[in-house]
C-alpha cells in the first residue's frame, strides 16, 4: 500500500490498488476495455489492462468514441468500461446524455481525476476542473462513486451489476492513482 | 453522371443479409429504413457523428455479423478519428459507406468545410483501412459491390451523391424505445 503526503503536514493516505481494481472488473464479468490513456489511471490500471490476456482493450482517439462503444455493446449484454480522464469525460457529456440517458444504456466510466490532491474531497480540490465533476454528474443525475481507499474497490461488481441490471450508466470517479502492484 | 442516394441503397438490399447489422444516420437512415425496414436495423446513434463508433462496438461485440455503416460526410467529418481507431481495431466484419452529399442536408444543406476538396476514401485509406474506394454512378457501384463486400473489413466506400425521392424524416422512430427494443431482440434471438 503506498501512502501519499500531499499539500497537508501530516496527511498521510492510502491508495487502492490496480489490481484489485481489474479483479473487481473481472468479477462483474468485464471483458472489454475500451481507453484513452490517463496519466491518473495509466501505471495502476491502464499499462497493466493492457498486458491482461483475459482483458480485450480497445484504444480510442478521443472519448466520445469510447462511450458509444461501450453503449453500443452493451445490447447482447456485452459488459465493458470506458477508462479516461475527466476531461474526456467533460468532452463527452452530450454521447452520455444521449445513450446513456436518454436511450437509458448501460454505460460504465472509470475516471481518473486529473489534479485532484490525494487527502481532499473533490469538492475541496483547488482544481477548478476537479471540483465541478460531481456536481456535473449530480446535474445530468448519474449515477457516480469515489474510489479513493483500498476498501472503495469492493463496492465495484455491485455498482456495475446495478448500472447493467437498471440499464443506467455509472461513473466511477478515481481520486487517487492506483498503485501499480 | 449522378448517383442517387436512394438508388444507392436500393442496390444494397439484395446484399445486406438478414444476420447483417445496419448502422444508419440521417436521411441515409430516413431512406433506408423505409426502402428496407428490418429488424437488426441500428438507428439509436443519439449524438451526431458517433455511428462509426456505435458500429465498431457492435462488431467487436458480434464478430460473427457482418455490420454495415452508411453514414453522412457531416458526421463523419465530426468523429474523423474514429477511423484511426476502426483501422485499430481491426474489425474485419465492418464495411462503412459514406453517403457524401457535401453538405449538412437536415440542417439546412449549409456546405461542409472543405467541400470541395475533402478526400474521404484518402483520409480512410491513409488512417489505415484494409480498402477504400469512391464512386459517382450507379452502374460503378453496382458493378463494384460484391468484390467489395467479398473483401475483409475493415473497408470504406464512399458515395458521391445527390438526394433522390423525399423519404419522411421519422425522428420519433429513431429515438423511440421501440426501436431499441426491436433491435436488441432481433440481436439476442437465437440463431
């Protein structure tokens, strides 16, 4: 478990792990990567998805693409997740709002947020960017959660097992780099 | 010569089989569904420019169907990179079609940028499709479409058109649950 001291004296904290994360993903029966890489995401998650024979990883040029990618398999109950930054994810509000909201698919992001400091709450981040998401996704009322300690990834098969049972996407924000081993 | 846009799609029926996937936008999808409706018919794009994308997930999703894209030059022109990532992704089962008409026709037919001189078939084949090919007649396209579609994918041909019989625009269909519906059981029926 790495621990991270950031902008506060003292304030030590863990990060989850990248393979506990792809574990998870696993469990809930994903087999589709699709990806634009994201300096949060890419040693924990990205490099090592990539390396996974079990994981199919299908690389993007821009994050739209991957949104509709995801949708778009998820008719024959293909389980994928769209991995990227939130920038991407602020890029490609208008494709969530049309499949995932409005045609009401199955819609699963992981989303490393870029600049967040490790000990704040996204809200408290002095990136201007970080602290809009959650109110952003709260606006379009999707359905979002932090991964931030250890513990956050087990809630991760259930989350994807809800957005695929209700046919609603999901938007797991990563507040914290996964470690890589 | 010209190359009317209905006359294009009709010359497509015979061949599109019933296990075929069909990604369709705007009056392309407007024309096609009411020369050819059918069930595995995909007309759930949502966001301009993104058919490209929704076929490419359905045909990593469905290797064992052959998925046809016609989509407009406007909306390509909006996705452009998705060519780079279907020439990635190798999908041999994907055969796109542009209809390219130069001009955003259900927004009032103000011209694409670069109208003139874009090069869709070169922008294809320079972003790494396995073949990439235009036509401008009726008897061309005829006569070069099953050599075509006989090819592995990922492929692209691009159809230099002009509108033909005025087809209704039912957007309520396209972005009804109904639809949706109607396709995903057509793609999950047992075969």
């Amino acid at each position: 478990m790495v621990l991270a001291t950031a902008g506060k004296p003292g304030a030590a904290v863990a990060h989850p792990r990248g393979a506990e994360i792809i574990a998870r993903l696993k469990t809930a029966g994903v087999r589709e990567i699709v990806a634009l890489p994201d300096i949060v995401t890419s040693d924990g998650l990205l490099w090592p998805i990539s390396r996974d024979p079990e994981l199919r990883l299908t690389r993007v040029c821009k994050e739209d693409e991957g949104v509709s990618i995801c949708a778009a398999m998820s008719y024959n109950g293909t389980r994928a997740v769209m991995l990227m930054q939130q920038t991407g994810l602020m890029d490609s509000l208008n494709v969530i709002r049309a499949v995932g909201v409005d045609y009401e698919l199955p819609v699963v992001m992981l989303v490393g947020l870029q600049g967040k400091e490790p000990h704040l709450a996204p809200e408290e981040s002095a990136a201007y960017g970080v602290r809009i998401i959650r109110p952003v996704l709260d606006a379009m009322q999707l359905s979002h959660s932090l991964i931030e300690e250890p513990s956050d990834v087990d809630h991760i098969p259930e989350a994807i097992a809800a957005a695929y049972a209700a046919s609603r996407p999901h938007v797991f924000l990563i507040g914290r780099s996964p470690e890589a081993s | 010569m010209t190359l009317r846009r209905d006359d294009a799609l009709k010359a497509l029926i015979p061949l599109v089989n019933d296990e075929d996937i069909v990604v369709a936008v705007y009056q392309s999808c407007f024309d096609w569904l009411a020369l050819n409706p059918r069930d595995l018919n995909y007309v759930a794009v949502g966001a301009m420019g993104q058919a490209s994308s929704h076929a490419l997930g359905l045909a990593l999703a469905n290797p064992a169907r052959r998925v046809f894209v016609f989509d407009g030059d406007g909306s390509l022109l909006m996705n452009l990179g998705s060519l780079v990532t279907v020439a990635g992704a190798g999908v041999a089962n994907f055969y796109h079609f542009v209809f390219a008409n130069r001009v955003y026709e259900v927004n009032g037919s103000h011209p694409l940028p670069g109208a003139d001189t874009v090069d869709f078939a070169g922008m294809a084949r320079a972003a790494g499709y396995a073949g990439a090919r235009s036509f401008e007649d009726l008897d061309g396209f005829r006569g070069g479409l099953p050599g075509l579609l006989e090819a592995p994918g990922p492929q692209m041909t691009v159809l230099e058109i002009v509108p033909g019989a005025p087809y209704p625009r039912d957007y309520a269909y396209i972005h009804s649950a109904a639809a949706r519906q109607r396709f995903r059981a057509a793609l999950n029926r047992p075969r």
